[in-house]
C-alpha cells in the first residue's frame, strides 16, 4: 500500500485560542474577563503560540521516517545538480597584451557563483561572428545586374552561376539560430579578430601572435535526423565527420596566387559539437597573421573569400579571419559562436567548515552546514590530539575500505600474507569516508572497515554546494567576476543549464516499485522508461520504448531487429517549437550517460527524436451560438484538435504517472500523446470537433499531408508523429485547404553550376 503521511494535528494558533478560552467556564468559573487586556488571556496566547509551533515540528518527524525508509531500502533520492554554462571574459580596456588566466575563477550571476573549470588565454582583441547568408529577396533587375557584373566567372568550368548573400551577425539569428546547411552559401561561420578602435593592430597582431583562442561553439542539431546511439559492448566506434578550424594562409608575397583562389592553413580539426563546446586553437606566429593585399574592388567577399562587412572602420581593423567549416553532408544548426570562452559551473566554496570534534566510536557522523553538497569537491583535515593533520579522501563504499588496526586474515594459514600490491591497497584505504550529497552527511568507518575519526580530533572541511534549480540564469546575466584583473569583463553569451533541484521524498516513492524490480538495470521495457525518466537535469516529457527496433534499418517494424531497443524521447519544453518538441544534443547527450552504464552489454540503443509529418486540417461547422460567441466555438474546436494530436501527455502530468505500471494493468491507459504508428483518420478528428461544446453538426473536415491533396487518413510509420501546420475553423463547409496552406514552389535549377557567392553591396541614400 503507498505510503500516506499522517498529519499528527492541524490545529493552528487561533483555533487553539478559541478552544482553550472556550473551557474556562467551565474549570473556572469566577474568570468573567475574556479581553486582551487580562493578564489570564495573554498567557493563553503565549501558550497557544508555543504549542502551534510544537504541533509544526511534530508534523515533521513523519516526513524524515519516510526518508529513511527509502535510505533502508537503499533508495536514496536524487541529488541536485549544478548549473553549466560558457563564459566570455573580454579584454577591451585592459592591458593591450594576452592575459592568462587559471581555472577556478569565480564569476557571479548577482548572488548565484559560477567557477570556471579551465584556465585560457584572453585575447586583447574584438571578435565578430558572421555567416553569409543567402539572400533570395531581391528583384530580377538586381540578380540580372549583379550576372552581368560578375560574368567573367561564366569561363569557367563548370561555368559559374553568382548567388547572391549578405553578412548577417550570427548573433542576429536570435534563439532560433541559423541553418548552415540550408540558409549559407558555404556551410561556415567567419570569426573576425579586430584591433580596438584606438590599437595599433601590428602591436595586437605581435600580442596574440602563438597565443591559444579558445573557441566557443553553441549548436542546435535539432534535425529529425539526429539521435544518440549506444552501441554493444563489442561495436567500435563509427569514424564521424569533422568540421575545420583554418585560418587565410598568406603567401610572402601577402596576395592571392595566380588562380584568384585564396588558401587556408586548417589549424585544427574536431568533432562536431553536439552541445556547448570550447574548442582550444593555437594560432600561429604573428608574421602569419595577415590578410591578402592585392584584392581588386570585385574580389571583396566573393567565392571563398572572408565575407564583407558593412562598416568600413570594422573592415579596416580586422587582423585576420577564422573560418570554421562544417561538411556539406552534415546538417547543421549553429545558436552562437565567439572566442576567449570558457566553460563554467555552478557551485559556491565553503573553506575550512569546523566539523564536532571526534569522539572515538565506530560508526561517526559529521554534519556538513550548507546544502546540497557537490560529490567529489569534499576535502576533509582531520588532525589527532598532538598529530598533523592528515587529508581523509571520500569513497563510495565503507565495505571496500581496510581495517584500522593491520590484523591477519584468518581465512589464511599461518605464515602467509597478503601479496604486497593488496596490502599497499589496504593501507591507502583506511582514512576514508562516504559522503551523502544530497543530506550533506560524512560517515566513517568502525576500525574494521576504516578508521574512526580519535577522541579529540578536530575535523575540517573544504566543499562545494551549489543551489539547483536557481543556477539556470538568462544570457548576460553573469556581468561580474571579482578576481579579473581591471579592464577584463565577463558575460554569458547564452543561458546557462542543467541546474536541478533535489527530489522531494513524494518523488522518491514513486520509484520504490521500479527500483526493487529492476534494481537500476535495463532489462524490460518498464525498466528503460522508468530509469529514463529518472535521468538527473533534464525535464523528459514522454520516453517510447520500442525494442527489437532498428531506427537506421527503416523500413522495418518492431521484432525485426533483435538485440536492438530504440527510445523516442521528447522534451517537456521547447522554445522554438513548442507544440512540436524536439530533444536538444545536451538533452539526449544526459539521457545517454545516465543510460550507458545501466544497459545490457548485448543491448544496442537508439535514442532518437520523434519525426513530425506536417498535416493540414480545415473544418466546416454548425454551431448553437446561443450557448457561446462563435468566435469562442472556433478557438475551442482548434484547440481540441492540437490537445488530441499532441505529442506530449496533458499539462502538469508527471512523466512517471505516465509509465505502464509495471504490477497491476490500469484500468484505463493514461494519455501519453499521440500514439506511435497511429493513423490520423479523417473521421475521428470529426469526432473530436463533434464533442466541443457548442458544435451542432460538422459540415465537412478536410485533411492532407503537406502539400497533398486531401485524403482520408494520414499514415504513420516508425517514430512519426502529427504536426499540425495549420488549422481553419469556419461556420459552414469546410475552406479549400489551398487557400489557407499556400503552395510551395520547388527549386528549378538542376544546372550543374559552380555557385559563387557573391556579396550584396549595399544601397546608400
């Protein structure tokens, strides 16, 4: 049966107020006076105070015995988890010379701390961060122009074809980010380092001349394409694509080569970022820092050349590009770009905490006093009465640890001892100590299994804790760093994430089943979607288990792929598509460390976004306007609609009360979102606008799946899952689905043409 918590009372002050002077007549009746005034009734209040807050504390004891019931069955809740985040430390108005900095370096978002885990060189130099961006709005006279003026690139072969762009800031590409794959010319992002307005840019360029920039990257791979996979224990890794961080490469003679073609230096390569990197990348000497000096006026910003920048005095003080270059055949979503970025994490240091003094016994407790503590950051002095003091190290289990006193094994015969690499372990495992983070509990040992803390000893403690939930602040929100050096400042280019507060016991209960049954390892389908719901710093919407399924194999079914489980996750929230959410990298990337080692070593998993297919709906009404405004009706019938093809289970329903139960079948299956391989059927959407209030009759519902004519029913196939593209709502027959959809029109072009990206010059008045 669940566990219930008793409410021992619920009295409160003025209720025991009330009771109390209600009895005086009858123990004393000679007390007539009730007033505030009486000295009789003030001792009554003060009383009525004490025992209110006492009934409180009582009510409290249930709410820790429940703890510790789950602590017995060796359930213990999940820990908070602290916040990360990148971090930009800019060097305008310091020293005009490359400025080290070590890790550890404390930045703040107003009260909440932030530490840096890596230390960099910050550059004294600006950075821009540009992409060039197709440009398809102008008018035919334009394009004619701009052929003609550019029509000597025609002789070559393939023959030429201008397409034209314009250098967009990727900050102007706002939360959505930009599409390098779709919306550039060339699949890149140009970083320009500048000189400040006031520099001379031969001293900057000496200055960060073989210095190391650490490179910031945010991407959004949100295509339906991307997943994580988690392959057999016996797979090797699959060789994955890189993308290129290369710099112009300038001849001695400082202009291009006789092909007009410039040539870039790769200064390094790396893995796709797949969540928030730093990419650290030495530059060369400062002699190769440099751009071409023989451009001719129509060369600026064509082909594979740097694009070109609008305001002439930014153009005047670059120093040189990089050019980040990503494979035409991966897509690519990038939300920011920049250098002198550093990774952050949340966490505030508490130093030298005076923990009770030893007493001697076995099994001692000590008490940490600020919560939840980060594991691993605990650093513990303990110094003996008359003793230095000795560094006792955390371990994850007290059974592992040695024996105080060095006593012979007595399962051993007599004159034989422990080969010597096993006692030296032994003897490095005596002065430990485990760590509850999330009760901020040390524990010690009882002689035999670690040592115990002497009579008299004193205890100190150095530890991280860090906040949760609240570490999760708003880009720019970190704006101060008291340790830089003047003239440095620090700021977030974006939000920072996976701040997590703490599960509350009613949480933790939750999962008792679970856990007994699967014992934290992924075996039946309840077990993938119960751990994966427990998967710390993310908040999971709705988690699919389709096992003996392939996603890579399509077209294939479940049962058709044996040793293989694929998991269709979805976030709870998504910014940019709300109604149609989509797993982030970081989202999936979380899902797959809390996954990876809890699975069979003969399993293979997918973890994959589900796939939308748009769909059209145009509904025809007859509505009782007496009942409500007809304009009510129709936003009614919509909204019914997009509930009853959503992907994600009704508001405010947890994730785990969405699971099958694993013990007892429920009576009704509780609504997950749309249904896997479910078909959209023409008539049960008109049964979904027939039970709207107000609706008399349906005059006709119209369906298609993209640009298709209208159908009957939609299908769906694998991890597909509706997205609605749009929805009209009218009294009387239905609209014509072409009239609100639009039409799309398809590239003509199939010419095998070289595309040459062509700068747009802009217009001045």
């Amino acid at each position: 049966m669940p566990i219930t918590v008793p409410n021992l009372d619920n009295r409160r002050y003025q209720q025991l107020l009330d009771d109390t002077l209600a009895r005086i007549p009858v123990h004393t009746p000679e007390w007539t006076n009730f007033n505030a005034s009486d000295p009789g009734v003030t001792l009554v209040e003060m009383f009525a105070f004490l025992t209110e807050s006492l009934l409180y504390r009582a009510n409290q004891i249930p709410e820790r015995n429940r703890k510790k019931f789950l602590q017995l069955l060796g359930l213990p809740l999940q820990s908070s988890a602290s916040a990360s985040g990148l971090v930009t430390i800019s060097n305008l108005r310091g020293p005009r010379e490359t400025v080290t900095l070590d890790h550890g370096l404390e930045v703040r978002a107003g009260p909440v701390p932030f530490f840096t885990t890596l230390g960099l060189d910050v550059l004294p130099v600006e950075s821009l961060a540009y992409v060039k961006k197709k440009d398809d709005s102008q008018a035919p006279e334009v394009v004619a122009y701009y052929e003609q003026l550019y029509a000597s690139y025609k002789g070559e072969t393939p023959p030429a074809r201008p397409v034209l762009y314009s250098s967009q800031p990727l900050a102007a590409s706002g939360d959505a980010g930009f599409d390098l794959a779709s919306e550039s010319t060339d699949h890149c992002v140009w970083i320009a380092l500048l000189a400040g307005p006031k520099d001379d840019p031969r001293v900057i360029r000496d200055a960060i001349g073989g210095k190391t920039v650490s490179l910031g990257l945010v991407p959004m791979l949100d295509a339906p394409g991307g997943e994580r996979r988690i392959a057999p224990a016996t797979d090797g890794d699959a060789v994955k694509p890189k993308i290129s961080i290369e710099i112009p490469d300038i001849p001695d003679s400082g202009g291009l080569p006789a092909s007009r073609q410039p040539v870039y230096r790769v200064l390094q390569t790396a893995a796709p970022p797949e969540s928030p990197t730093v990419v650290q990348v030495a530059l060369p000497s400062a002699d190769r820092l440099k751009l071409w000096d023989n451009l001719e006026p129509l060369e600026n910003g064509v082909g594979n050349l740097p694009p070109t920048l609008e305001d002439t005095d930014q153009e005047d003080r670059i120093i040189t590009w990089l050019r980040i270059r990503w494979p035409e055949s991966l897509q690519a979503r990038i939300l920011w770009a920049g250098i002198n970025t550093v990774a952050i994490e949340q966490r505030a240091r508490i130093t030298q905490e005076l923990l009770p003094a030893g007493n001697g016994h076995p099994d001692q407790t000590a008490q940490l006093a600020r919560l939840p503590v980060v594991p691993g950051s605990v650093r513990l002095q303990i110094a003996a009465p008359g003793a230095d003091p000795e560094v006792w190290q955390e371990i994850e289990d007290l059974g592992l640890a040695g024996p105080e006193v060095p006593v012979p094994d007595p399962i051993l015969p007599p004159g034989i001892e422990l080969p010597a690499a096993e006692k030296a372990e032994l003897n490095q495992l005596v002065n430990v100590f485990t760590l509850d983070a999330e009760a901020g509990l040390l524990r010690f040992g009882d002689g035999f299994r670690g040592r115990r803390p002497a009579a008299g000893a004193s205890l100190r403690a150095s530890y991280d804790f860090s906040v949760g939930r609240e570490g999760n602040v708003r880009a720019g929100a970190i704006n101060t760093a008291p340790a830089l050096p003047a003239g440095l400042t620090a700021a977030n280019p974006v939000r920072t994430w996976g701040g997590r507060d703490a599960e509350s016991a009613a949480d933790g209960e939750k999962h008792i089943l679970r856990h007994i049954q699967h014992v934290d390892r992924l075996v039946t389908r309840g077990d993938f979607e119960a751990i994966a719901a427990r998967t710390p710093g993310i908040d999971l919407g709705r988690v699919e288990v389709l096992p003996t399924f392939n996603p890579q194999l399509l077209p294939n079914e479940p049962g058709d792929a044996p040793g293989a489980v694929t998991l269709m996750v979805i976030p709870k929230f998504d910014r940019v598509n709300p109604e149609a959410p989509l797993p982030t990298p970081m989202f999936l990337e979380a899902i797959c460390r809390h996954l990876e080692p809890r699975r069979l070593v003969t399993t293979e998993l997918f973890l994959r976004g589900p796939s939308y297919v748009d769909i059209w709906i145009s509904v025809g009404i007859n509505v009782a306007s007496d009942q409500a405004s007809i304009a009510e009706i129709r936003r009614n019938v919509e909204r019914a609609l997009r509930a009853h093809l959503s992907p994600l289970p009704p508001p405010n329903t947890l994730v785990t009360d969405a699971l099958v139960p694993l013990l007892t079948a429920p009576a009704t299956k509780p609504n997950r979102g749309w249904p896997l391989r479910t078909a959209v059927a023409e008539s049960a959407l008109e049964a979904v606008v027939a039970r709207v209030p107000g609706v008399v009759a349906v005059e006709g519902l119209l369906l298609a799946q993209g640009d298709d004519d209208a159908t009957a029913k939609v299908e769906m196939f694998a991890l597909d899952l509706p997205r609605v593209a749009g929805i009209a709502v009218v009294v009387g027959p239905p609209l014509d689905l072409d009239s609100f959809r639009g039409t799309t029109v398809l590239p003509a072009d199939t010419d095998p043409t070289l595309v040459v990206p062509v700068p747009i010059i802009p217009r001045e008045c």
